[in-house]
C-alpha cells in the first residue's frame, strides 16, 4: 500500500497495516526533518525493521540531498540476514509498482569468516584465523614481494579485485552475504574487499554494531562514510555495553610475556632492516616529523569519522621525538613494558584514576603523558614500516598501546583496577589490571557527531529516558509505542509465593533456601503440564542455575518434569548449546514438547528468538541482577551517579529489568504469535521494577496478578491457553489492530493512532 | 495335518488323557497329544484358541494340567511319569505361559482388526449382516478375503504399524525401593529395558557382548545400576566398570553431534556474533577461570548432570525418529555434507533463505493469497442435489438471440397459413399427444429420472444392500478363475452355490416384494444378469471339466 506520511510517499510492501507502524513512521519523519536523533521502543514483532526501511528509503527518494545513505547496525549475523531480507521486498514491492527498477545499491557487510570465498581461508573456522591468514595473502608488502618472487602465495580474489574490482562499481540492486559471495564466485573478486569498497557508495549499508562503535574497526572500515548519513541502531537496549567494551582493557601476566616477544621481535626486525634497508626507517622518520597532518586535514574538512583513540588535540601536534626513531620507540615500550609488570607484582586490589596512574608511572620510570598517547599512532606506523604481515601476532603489543594511549588521553570515565587474584580463590595468583570505560559516551561520541540522525530503536528501551543520559545525547523525540490487539496475546503473571505460602525470590539470602528452590521446581512441573509445545526458562546466572539443576535432580523433580517433556539446558560451551537449541526445537516441531533451561544475559537470551510453539511460555526465576560485588561494576555505578545523577539502585534495576524483558519478550514475535510471561519473583511485583518493563507488557499486568501462587498461574495459565487456542483469523483483528488503507486513513483511526505513541 | 516341518519346542511322554497314556507335544503353533501306540494326534489346539491354561494345587495326588480354549471346552492332562510328573507338569507350564500371551496378542489383534473394520465400515458391516449372519457365507471366508486384500493394497500399512516413542522419564520409572536390608529393588519391565537399548544403543551391545556367556541378565543389570553410568552425577569411574567404555562412546557420540554443528542457521550460536572483542578487550564481568583446578568436584558434577540431561534428551528424540528417519536421511546426506565444511556452504542457502524468509513473514499483514471462496449456503439442498438437468454441450443464446428468435416465430406466426390438405388424422393426432405427455411412450426418457421418487426409499436402501452383497459374492466367485488349483476348485463350487443361495433366500422374496408393491420390474434385472453371466460361465467351465475328465 501506499501512505501519506504528513505529505511523503511511503510505499509498504504489504496490503495491510499496524496501527503502531504508522505511528512509528510519523515519529521517524520527524526525527529525520528535523536533522536529529530519537529513541524509539516498539515491541518485537509489530514490524519496527519493515516501517523503519520502508520510511528512510521513501525518504532517500524524496530528498536525495538530505539523505544519502542508510547505515543500518544490528547485532548479530542472521539478524543483519533478515534486514537485507526485508529490504528486498520493499524493493521488490517498489519496482512492482512504480514498474521500473530503481537505482539503490544495498548491501551487508560482514567480517571476513562469512564473506571469505578463497577455498583454504574460507575453511578456517574461527573468525581471528581468516582474519590472520587473509591478511597473510593480501598485506601490501607481501603483494610487493611477489613482483620479486612469483612463487609467494597470494589471494587471487584479492588480486583480481584490486586489478579490476575498482573501477567497476558494484550494480544496483540488493546483496545479501550469500549474494556477494555469489558474485564474487561469478567475477573472481574477493566479496569481504568489494563489499567494504562499495559501503562507500551505497545507499543503504547494513552491518554490525561494532563497524561504528569500536574504534579500531570503525578506523578501518567506516572511516570515510558520508556525513548526511541516517544511522540506525537496532535491538540498541544493549548499546552502552558494546561501547564499554569496545573500550575497556584487560592485561594479565600472559599478555605482557606475549607481548616481551613481540618486543623483541620488533627490535629484532629493526636491526635487520637497519643492516639492509636503512632509507625507509629514515622515510618514517621524515613521515612523523610532518606530523599526523593528513589525518588532521581529513577530519576538519569533515571527511572521516573521528576515532576515540585518537583524539584531536594529538593530529595537530607531530610524534614527539622521544619516540620518533625506532629504537627510541622500542626502549620507550619496554619501560612501559617494566613498569606494567611492576604494577602486576601487587599483593593487594588497587583501584586509582588516570591522572594517578600517569602520576605515578612519571614518578617511577619517567615516561610522560606526552608520547603515551601517541604511543598507539607511533607503533601502527612501525608495524607499516617494518612490513609486518601477521598483525594477529602483534595483538598484544597493540593492545598495550593502544592502553597506553587511551590512559594518557581520557582523564575521566575510566578507571584502573589491579587484582592480584581472583575473588573465589584468594590462593592462586592470577594478577588482572582492569582498565574499564564506564562512559559509554565515549565510543559513541563521535557517531552522534559526525551523522545527522542516529536512532536508537528497540523493543524494550524502557525507561526511555535513561539511555540519553548515559550515552549523553539529546534526542528530538523519543517514544514508546505499544502493541495494539485484536486479542490480549500475551500474558504476564507474577508469582511470588509457592503453593506452601514460602516467598519465592532469588535474593542473596534465600537464594540457597531449598524451600525456594523447591517451590520454583514445582511452579515448572505443573508448567510442563499444562503448555503445550515448548518452555523456556531462564535463570539469572549460570552459577546459579547449575545449583538448582543440581538440587532438583536430587529430589526427582527434574525425572518428573521429564514424564511430560524432555529438557534441554544451556552450557557454556556455544557449539553444545546449539544443539540442544536445534533438538530443542526439533522435540516442539515433533509434537513432544521440550523445556530449555537458559540463562538471562546469556547468548541464547540476546539472539534466538521463540516464535510459536517454540515458546508458549516463558519463566523467568529470578530478577537478573547483574553481579553486584564485582569492583568494575561498584566504579561503573560509582560514576554514573557523580556523572550523571542516576543512583546505584536505579541503574541496577534498569538492568535488571531490560535483560528480564528481553527474556520474556523472546516468546512473542508478532500478533498472531502468543504466550505466557511468567515472573517467578515476588520482587516484580514493586513498583519501581514492575514501572521498569516495557509499556507493551506493563499494560498487561492487572492487580490482581501480582502476588499469585503456583496453583494460581497454573490456573490462570490454563484459561488463557485454552482462550488463545481458538482459531485467530485476519477479519478478527481488522479494524483494531490491522489496517486497510481506507481504515487508516479515518478520522477517527488517526485520531487513536496518535494516542499510540507515548511521548515521554 | 501333521505336517512334517512343524517345530517340535517340547515332548513330554507318560501323559494321560482321558484314561489313556500318551505323549504331549508342544509345537510352535500348536499343542498336541497322541496317544501311546498311534501316530496320529487325537487332540491338538492351536495356542491361539487357548484361553488359559490351569494347573492342579502343588498338594493335590493328580499332577494336572488343563486348557480352557476360547470356545469353553477344556482338555485335561495328566502327568503319569512317577519320577518327573511335577517337573515335566512345570516345564510345560512354563513354555506354555511363554508361548500363549505371543499368540493370543496376534488373536486378540486380529479380533480387534475386524472390529475395527466393522465399525468403520458401515457398509461392510451390511455385507457381514447379509452374508454372515445369514449364512449365506463362512465368517471364515468372509474375513479371508477382506484381510488378505487389506494386506496386499498396502501392506506398508500393516507391516510399519507405527512406532511408540520413548517416554523421556522411562529412567525415572524405575523407583528403586529398599529391600529392607540395605540394598535396593529395582523394578524392570520388558518395556523400560528396550527403551533402555533403544536410547542407548551401547548398552545394548555391551548386553549382547556380555550376556550371557559372562554374566546373568540379573547381573548385567545389577552392574548397571551400581554403575556410574546410572547415576551420571557421580564422576569418579571405576576401571572395572564394563559402563565406563559406554560413558565414553557416549560422549564420543556427544561431540561428533557437536561437531556436525546444527542445520539451521538462526541458532547457530557460533556464527551468531559478527565480531568478537579481540582477546584482551571488553569487560569481562565472570572471569573465564583460566585454571579448572579450581573448579570444585560439585561444580564438575553439576555440569555433568546438565551434560548428561542434554545427551539423554537428545537420544529420546533421536530414537524416536530414527526409524522414520532413515530415508530422508540417507536422501539429505547424499545432498549435504561429508564433514566437509565447504561442500556444506553450498549447499546451506536453501536452508537458510528458507528459514530467513519465514523469519521476516508477517502472515497478517498480507492479503491471504489463496483466492477467496465463498462458503455453499443452500436453502433446499434437495434442490442442488437433482436440480435442473445440466445444459448439455449446446450455444448458450444470448437474450439478443431470445428476443430475435421470438420476434421470428411470432413473425412466423403472423404469415401462418394452415396447409389443410396436409393435416393428420384426428386419431393420429390424438395418439401423438397420448406418446407425448407424461408417461406415453415418447416420454420414457422422463421417468428415468424419476426413478428415485417412483421407488420408495427402503426398497432403494434394500436394493443397495441386495447390490453390494451380490457384488461381494460375485467377487468372490470371480476372483477363483482361472481354475488352476484343486482349492480353487473347491472354491468355485462353493460359490457357485452360495450365489444360487443368495438368489434363493435374497433375491427372489424381494423380487416377489416388488411385484407386490407394483413398482416395474426391472429393478432386479441388472442383478439377475450378473448371476446368469456368472452361471453361464460357472457352465462353461464345468463343461470343459468334465470334457477333460473323460
């Protein structure tokens, strides 16, 4: 259908509509007229990724200069899939009915393990070795050295692109992974090359999180894209936690010997090239006295993005020449180098700031702030110079640089924490230094800098208001939106007691109580007994539900629950999870029905979604706090409320209550779909977590389900199963929840429609 | 009868029955008595039409031994040898118990089978009225013919009866109880030990390598409960345990799963995450402990059950459906992998799009695409089920063509001029109109149709029966050419004079039935020339037969 969103052509590529979708598409106009950011919170399943394309592309239509590109970041492999999915049926929608084919070039863009088609890297299974053996046969000097020796093995892929791939721009249309593997086949061109050359004139770009918000890819890969650009991040309730990461440290002992190799190698190499090839040290030399001019012109006549490591202030100044020769530079790493070593030999924990560590690393071994931070600059250009093919092997210098650079530069939102050994075995010496970002602004800074409209959109981002303050942007709108039903499809109940009136909690104290741990054993027995198809239970750690798996094998409940369905339990090893996921849903496919114990932050939390009869109900035991006494935690909270006035508890619950919500969310992917929420935690039923969920699944809690006992939610569940086992039909939802055109276009529909969106 | 091949399982000399001394034989098939000095079996049952076998109290003088058969009579033995009566009575006793249930399953199916078919079949339930019960036909001979033919259609059916899946708590069946004196009972059933070897198959060829050349069923399954196998939580393996090499096929078997990595892309949790943190980036909140000694022997344990409840889940499921199985997987390997991870890339995307596609469906938000029907609403059905007779294969006319065509004829009409020299003779006349209203004989044609409203309906639904009847035992007679058996033979006569049986007491009183309620004849008539073919052709054979003979 084609809609009229206040005065722009949307054409959507299905014949009916959520109300919710429309509302959605008027914020995001408003968002994109207005040149700003926004917050958008949809629940999963009403179609945010479809309006959200079908909207920006109209828009890249109507107003090519406004907006050129899409650049649209998710989280994981088959979830960028299902986006170019679906972005191939707008276009393909779009051709049908403007009958010819337009222009637009879309793409995905994945690391090298899934675009790599050269036969023996491609065969490698882990992502590091394709990156390592890749870059082994494509690095410039290496390529170099095939003019001398023919026999030096390279990628033909690789070449043939560079000889050609160039100058050919890539046609339009819509490329999937498979695709640009497809046609690298077809053309000989390496896929992962051509698809990074081609996001530069794409129209729409869709990738992961990391190609924006971790420095050293974002420096590689997504340097140059343009600045008129709409940034999406999808399924963001996680965002601030990939950019701490991306910037957070962590060396042990073992890093700092790998990393004494590589010093040694270096110096090694230098030596050697010293003997033979003394001009090009003295060409690098030259280089660095010219200073970091280019990059600097660069940024301010705003071709790149800026790069966190690499603040501005330093392109403006030359490498200082305490470190500008090789050797120099070598001896100034291994001081550094000492002194680190140093600092592990502690006996006790040792937390201090920035300006401590500088303080005191220019006290004891005279380095000084100065040409830290270029140390990581300083050692990229040596590793350039001195032709290092095997970047991977340098990991470890790299990583100590690039610390080195980051302490000297940031005098806040970051803190260094030194453990000499682990907590649980206070015995074996195992010295960690931490070095944490807890200012998730700082990586996404200059994302929010650079593009004109970066929206943040999720199914459960609530409260909406938090994520401004600590990724410290200011959006033009943000909002929530619910789902509108036909039928209430989803169910969610608070357990708090057992059938014996024992309060059912995972709190600290009553965490081992076996009457707990019982009475959560039987609220899953007469689960199994009554849902039909697939469970899914989720526990707060995994600790935590080893324990409990532990307890209810010994008293026979897990024997029972398996009289009505089989269990599958979530390891720690991915590949073992995997499959007891693919039997898990081979056991609901089958009619047998299976129960999957799982793990709140775990991975099958975060990526596999339960359509269906994959999961007509889910368990959540337990409020999934994050590990409260961990000293990284204790800083990052510490800050947030000196930096940002959000107190402990606050952020403890917003966490706690997001990852509950991604969990239960999992069970309901669409209208049609149903399922109970189960909330096995008298704690949910306060109103400072309880306000906390998503307003999709808030609504839906009534009074009288806050407080309930086992027998209760078995009693309630069996009503709204057998409810929801009726046949469900599109006439049923038409006109409430599922538009025509000419519904939507009401007066009184757009009325309503307007009510949808809450505004916070 | 006494065929040679038959089986001999059991011979027990010195029984007597009826007063008189002889040998009892237990056959496959059969038991058998002949008395001493003849060599023919005076008594002999089937084991199928044994209802139960009584023996006398331990106490009692006469050591006996009876058989009550499904009809109710009973034979009696008695075990005469002085020296081993008891145990020869007991002997029998136990191949007996072990024999009958076997057959009395296969009798019982049968039983049920023909039950089955009755009640589903209403018509055949007509037809074994007719046939059966009157008489007319055998039970016995009825049921050969239907049987059989069921098996040979599609013996698929028969033959793959469908296969029970495991219960996924079978191990928790098993209740040990205590005995009272420190040990444990455990309860075994034929059921759990084969879900037992199902699920497992290494238990299984660790019991047919062991038992029983070196161990008794009872102690196979003593060790195996005491084995660490049973109880999975218990880590420490002790060498002489004949489980432990299981445990590890087991875990063997595990990881080869593992390896083989899942189908479907989306839980694929391996290839989930686009880019991982290099090594020494991120926070890591649990610290990946470096060292396992750390791990204490609880936490092993733990994740030893986990391990275990994933293994056991997975081998309920597999054993489910391996038998289904086996086709389609023999069909996807060919199409899939040998292990080869690159062969597997190309031939992944069909999986993958597939699942993608149905990843990014929203049934709802699309206009169903089958094309919309409206639903049959008759006020009369009556109506629609003889309506209006169909237009045959002829120009539809337009109403153009109508009104033109009116127009003509009355224009006809108008310029009409009787020719009264060419007019017919008023009888002639008179005679045209009788041939062409209702009922005359121009009209025939017409009564066809009617012939539903002429016939009251209990005759119809007796004719209908008469039908199938006729057409059952025709079958029969048919299905015995060409004659080349001397059972066929048989056969053939006997059917021969069941249909002139069905004529007699079927046919000829529903013939005189018509001929009371004055309805036309020739209802039966189409009945009565399948018998004379039938006869005629009866007829020709028995000539021919006779000519052959002489």
């Amino acid at each position: 259908m084609k809609l009229n969103i206040e005065g722009l052509l949307v054409y959507f590529p299905y014949d009916y509509i959520y109300p919710e979708q429309y509302s959605y598409m008027l914020e995001l106009k408003r968002t994109l007229d207005a040149k700003g950011h926004g917050v958008l919170e949809m629940p999963s399943g009403t179609g945010k990724t479809i309006s959200l394309l079908s909207l920006i592309v109209a828009y890249q239509r109507v107003f090519p200069l406004d907006v050129t590109k899409l650049i649209y970041c998710s989280r994981t492999v088959p979830e960028i899939e299902k986006v170019v999915e679906e972005l191939r049926k707008l276009m393909e929608f779009y051709a049908k009915e403007t009958g010819e084919r337009n222009n637009f070039l879309a793409l995905a863009l994945s690391s090298r393990k899934n675009l790599c088609i050269h036969p023996e890297v491609s065969s490698l299974r882990f992502g590091k070795e394709v990156d390592g053996k890749c870059h082994s046969l494509t690095a410039s000097y290496i390529r170099a050295q095939r003019h001398i020796n023919p026999n030096q093995p390279v990628c033909r892929f690789y070449e043939e692109f560079d000889a050609v791939g160039r100058q050919v721009p890539l046609p339009a249309g819509i490329y999937n992974l498979d695709d640009l593997k497809d046609f690298g086949r077809r053309k000989g061109w390496c896929p992962y090359y051509l698809a990074r050359y081609a996001i530069l004139h794409a129209n729409i770009v869709v990738y992961s999180y990391h190609y924006l918000l971790d420095p050293k890819i974002a420096d590689l890969v997504s340097k140059e894209l343009a600045k008129k650009s709409v940034v999406v991040f999808d399924e963001a309730h996680n965002i601030d936690n990939v950019c701490i990461d991306s910037m957070s440290v962590n060396i042990t002992r073992r890093t700092l010997d790998r990393c004494q190799n590589n010093v040694d190698t270096l110096q090694n190499t230098i030596q050697k090239i010293k003997e033979t090839d003394a001009a090009k040290l003295r060409e690098e030399y030259r280089r660095l006295v010219e200073g970091l001019k280019e990059a600097n012109v660069a940024r301010e006549t705003d071709v790149y993005l800026s790069n966190p490591v690499l603040p501005d202030e330093i392109l403006k100044e030359a490498v200082p020449g305490t470190i500008r020769t090789a050797e120099h530079f070598v001896g100034f790493l291994r001081r550094f180098l000492e002194y680190l070593k140093s600092r592990l030999r502690v006996h006790h924990v040792v937390q201090e700031s920035a300006p401590q560590f500088l303080k005191d690393i220019f006290d004891k071994v005279c380095i000084d702030r100065k040409p830290l931070r270029f140390c990581a600059e300083r050692l990229h250009s040596l590793l350039r110079t001195l032709e290092i093919a095997d970047i991977a092997d340098f990991s470890a210098v790299t990583l100590i640089s690039n610390f080195a650079t980051l302490v000297s530069t940031y005098s806040q939102g970051f803190t260094i924490i030194i453990e000499p050994f682990e907590d649980r075995t206070p015995t074996i010496a195992n010295p960690v230094l931490h070095f944490s970002c807890m200012d998730p602004s700082i990586a996404i800074k200059p994302v929010f800098q650079r593009f004109q409209s970066v929206i943040i959109t999720s199914g459960t981002l609530s409260p909406l208001d938090i994520y401004p303050r600590i990724l410290d942007f200011r959006p033009v709108t943000m909002a929530s939106f619910t789902m509108t039903l036909a039928r209430t499809c989803l169910c969610p109940l608070i357990v708090g007691r057992g059938n014996d009136q024992v309060a059912l909690s995972s709190k600290f104290e009553t965490r081992e109580d076996f009457a707990v741990i019982r009475n959560y054993g039987n609220l899953l027995l007469e689960m199994s007994a009554v849902v039909p198809d697939g469970i899914v239970a989720f526990f707060t750690s995994y600790v935590y539900m080893e324990n409990i798996v532990a307890s209810w094998y010994e008293q026979g409940i897990l024997e029972n629950i398996q009289r009505n369905k089989l269990i599958f339990i979530e390891t720690q090893d991915a590949a073992e999870t995997s499959m007891a996921l693919e039997k898990y849903q081979e056991a609901c496919e089958n009619g047998r029905g299976a129960i999957l114990l799982s793990v709140a932050r775990g991975k099958v939390s975060e990526g596999i979604d339960f359509v269906h009869h994959f999961g007509r109900a889910v368990i959540m035991f337990g409020v999934p706090y994050v590990y409260t006494q961990s000293r990284i935690l204790k800083a990052r909270l510490e800050y947030l409320r000196d930096q940002f006035q959000i107190r402990e508890n606050d952020f403890l619950t917003f966490d706690a209550m997001r990852h509950a919500a991604q969990c239960v969310g999992r069970a309901i992917r669409g209208k049609t779909d149903y399922g109970l929420m189960i909330f096995a935690d008298k704690r949910y039923a306060r109103a400072d977590k309880r306000g906390k969920l998503p307003r999709w699944i808030q609504e839906h809690i009534n009074d009288g389900s806050l407080n309930l006992t086992v027998d209760e939610t078995v009693q309630l569940s069996k009503h709204f199963l057998r409810q929801m086992a009726q046949p469900f039909r599109q006439e049923d939802q038409l006109g409430l929840s599922l538009l025509t055109l000419e519904q939507l276009e009401s007066e009184e529909m757009l009325q309503k429609i307007t009510q949808i969106a809450h505004q916070t | 009868m006494a065929s040679l091949s038959e089986e001999v399982l059991l011979v027990v000399k010195k029984v007597r029955q009826r007063k008189q001394d002889g040998t009892l034989y237990l056959m496959a098939e059969r038991v058998a008595w002949c008395p001493e000095g003849k060599d023919r079996f005076t008594v002999s049952h089937l084991y199928a039409d044994i209802r139960c076998q009584k023996i006398s109290p331990d106490g009692k003088a006469k050591i006996q031994l009876q058989l009550v058969l499904h009809t109710g009579e009973s034979t009696t033995f008695h075990f005469a040898n002085e020296s081993s009566a008891l145990k020869d009575r007991d002997a029998t006793k136990e191949l007996l118990q072990q024999l009958l249930p076997k057959f009395k399953k296969k009798a019982n199916k049968e039983l049920e089978e023909k039950n089955r078919m009755l009640q589903e079949d209403p018509v055949l339930f007509q037809l074994y009225k007719d046939l059966v019960v009157s008489q007319v036909i055998s039970a016995e001979e009825f049921w050969a013919n239907r049987l059989g033919g069921i098996n040979n259609t599609d013996p698929a059916v028969v033959n793959n009866k469908q296969e029970v899946g495991i219960s996924g708590a079978f191990l928790a069946d098993i209740r040990p109880q205590t005995d009272g004196c420190n040990g444990l009972r455990y309860n075994l059933t034929a059921d759990i030990i084969e879900s037992i070897f199902r699920t497992y198959p290494a238990v299984k060829q660790k019991y047919s390598e062991n038992v029983p050349h070196n161990l008794t069923e009872k102690e196979f399954w003593t060790r195996f409960f005491q084995s660490h196998y049973f109880h999975r939580d218990r880590i420490n393996t002790g060498t002489q345990d004949i489980f432990s090499e299981c445990a590890k096929q087991d875990e063997k078997g595990l990881k080869s799963l593992v390896i083989q990595g899942v189908k479907n892309p989306l839980v694929d949790l391996l290839s989930l995450e686009d880019k991982t943190l290099d090594e020494g980036y991120g926070i890591c909140t649990t610290l990946p402990s470096t060292s396992n000694a750390s791990k204490s022997v609880k936490d092993s344990s733990n994740s030893a059950i986990i391990k275990r409840f994933n293994h056991h889940s997975a081998m309920v499921l597999a054993a489910g459906s391996r038998k289904g199985e086996t086709p389609t997987d023999q069909a996807s390997e060919t199409s899939s992998t040998d292990g080869n991870s690159r062969d597997s890339d190309f031939f992944q995307p069909p999986v993958k799009k597939v699942k993608l596609q149905e990843a990014i469906e929203y049934e709802d938000l699309q206009r169903e695409n089958r094309p919309k029907t409206v639903a049959l609403n008759l006020k009369k059905s009556d109506r629609y089920a003889h309506g209006p007779v169909p237009l045959q294969s002829q120009h539809y006319t337009t109403s153009q063509d109508i009104i033109n065509s009116v127009n003509y004829i009355r224009h006809e009409m108008m310029n009409y001029k009787p020719n009264l020299t060419e007019v017919l003779s008023s009888t002639a006349a008179s005679s045209a109109i009788a041939a062409l209203s209702p009922g005359g004989v121009l009209m025939q044609a017409g009564a066809q149709q009617a012939i539903n409203q002429m016939v009251p309906t209990e005759v119809q639904g007796e004719l209908r029966h008469l039908y199938v009847a006729a057409g059952e035992l025709l079958r029969h007679f048919w299905s015995c050419f060409p004659v080349n058996t001397p059972f066929l033979e048989e056969k053939v006569m006997k059917m021969k004079s069941n249909l002139e049986r069905f004529q007699v007491t079927k046919l000829c009183p529903f013939q005189e039935k018509i001929q009371r309620q004055y309805l036309s004849t020739n209802l039966t008539g189409h009945l009565e020339e399948m018998l004379q073919t039938a006869y005629s052709k009866f007829h020709i054979w028995q000539t021919r037969r006779m000519m052959r003979k002489t």
